[in-house]
C-alpha cells in the first residue's frame, strides 16, 4: 500500500477540463451518426441513410479543429476518432450499398463490402502508425496518403445518390457496377496515391467574397437540389484525384532541386 501511495500506480482522475472533453463530444456525435446510418440503411431509407453519413463527416471535421481551437488533443480522442471513422465510412457505407443492391449479388455482394470495410480499417491503422514515424518532408503537408476516409465513404455510396437524380439508368442499380466502385474505391484508399489536403490551404484576402458567395449558393443549391449537388462535389473530389497528383509530382521536384 506504501507504494501504491508513493505513486508507483496512476491515480485515478478525479475531473478533467472541459476542452479535453469538447472534442470526444464531437466524436461521439460522428459516431451517433454513422451508427443510426446503418438502422435507417436496414430500414431501407436510403436518403437518411445517406444524411447520415455526410452529417457524420461533417462532424469528423468539425472535432479535429476543435480541438485543435481548444487545445484538447488527447490520446484517447485519437483513438476514438479512428474507431468513429471506421464505423460511420468503413462499415455504415458497406452496409448501405449491401442493403440497397448488393444483397442481390450472389456470392460476391458481400465480399465487395468486406473488401471496402477491411480497407478502411488498413487506411485508418496506417494513418495512425504513420503519426508515430518520422515526420513527413515538407511537401507532404499539402497530401494526403491514399483517399481520406470521409471522401471514400461519398465516392462509395455515389452511385445510390446518382440514381435519385438519374432513377432511369439503369447501370446504377447494376451489381456489377456497384461492386466495381467498391473495388476501386477501397483499393484507392489503401494505396500510396497523394490526394489533395486542404488542412493547410490559405485564401488569398481577395478571394473571401467570392468565397462567401460560393458558400451561400452552395446552402441554397443544397437546398432545393440536394442529392445533385453533393453528387457533383464528390464527381469533382474523384476529378481533383488525377490533379493533385500532378501538383504533387511538381511540389516533389521543386523540393529537391532545393
């Protein structure tokens, strides 16, 4: 007991300040989303299934700058944030295409969605591990490794929000093309491709009124038109691919001649 005292054990917290917690909230929040994603998923309402999703990576966003705000980053919320992008972009996004077409694809329907969950997984693990090296050169801050989870779960879902906008093509709906996306989708997460990061992307002064007028058309656009637009972003993500890896072939090149 002497030693126990002497503090030779951690002693259990009593209270902890509310910006460590603020952040966790935020999670949770993803989380909550992601989850109740895969209920209205079983239920087969599609268009909340699909809100669910965007609203969890909406607060995926959110508790990262939350904490970096508050200065809350713990631990525990790293971890917590892996296991909420796992659920709410790995498995609630599996589920959803399984549940929506999938099911109807012998023998390989399922397997394309434990393909895309499972990728999900390596990213999220790889990420975390890769936090622990040594730190990336400098152009890298701009990239990502592979497609962040949040825009793998929008890519692999696209083809549900295309056929409420399109319900008359009828290769939406096909297994063969759904499993496809899948595919190449998982595959593009767990691969070396640099993608477009905008954690660090500054906003020239004058661009910030043609910025909130942008965002203003955006919350009106998504308003009356919702499942087009949020197809077009995620068309125009799958588009930046190609580019971001030329800007990244040239930032590499200017970096060496350095």
């Amino acid at each position: 007991m002497e030693k126990i005292n002497n503090g030779l054990l951690p002693q259990k917290l009593t209270s902890l300040p509310f910006r460590k917690i603020a952040p966790n909230i935020v999670t949770t929040l993803a989380l909550c989303a992601g989850v109740t994603s895969m209920r209205y998923a079983i239920g087969e309402h599609w268009g909340k299934a699909i809100v669910c999703i965007f609203l969890a990576a909406f607060f995926d966003m959110l508790d990262g700058r939350v904490a970096r705000m508050l200065k809350g980053s713990t631990k525990f919320g790293a971890e917590l944030d892996s296991l909420s992008d796992f659920v709410s972009f790995g498995v609630a996004p599996a589920i959803l295409m399984y549940q929506w077409t999938l099911s109807g694809f012998p023998r390989f329907g399922w397997f394309f969605c434990l393909l895309f969950a499972i990728c999900m997984a390596m990213r999220l693990a790889r990420f975390n591990t890769m936090l622990e090296e040594e730190p990336q050169p400098e152009y890298w801050k701009n990239f990502f490794v592979g497609v962040p989870a949040p825009a793998a779960a929008a890519l692999g879902i696209l083809p549900i929000m295309l056929s409420f906008e399109y319900p008359q093509v009828a290769f939406l709906h096909s297994d063969w093309f759904c499993s496809l996306v899948m595919c190449v989708v998982a595959m593009l997460m767990v691969s070396r491709i640099p993608t477009v990061s905008t954690k660090h992307m500054k906003v020239p002064t004058y661009m910030m009124v043609p910025l909130i007028i942008a965002v203003v058309l955006f919350a009106t656009m998504i308003i009356s038109q919702p499942w087009l637009v949020l197809s077009i972003l995620t068309g125009v993500y799958a588009l930046s691919i190609p580019v971001g890896i030329i800007f990244f072939v040239r930032a590499r090149k200017n970096a060496r001649r350095i």
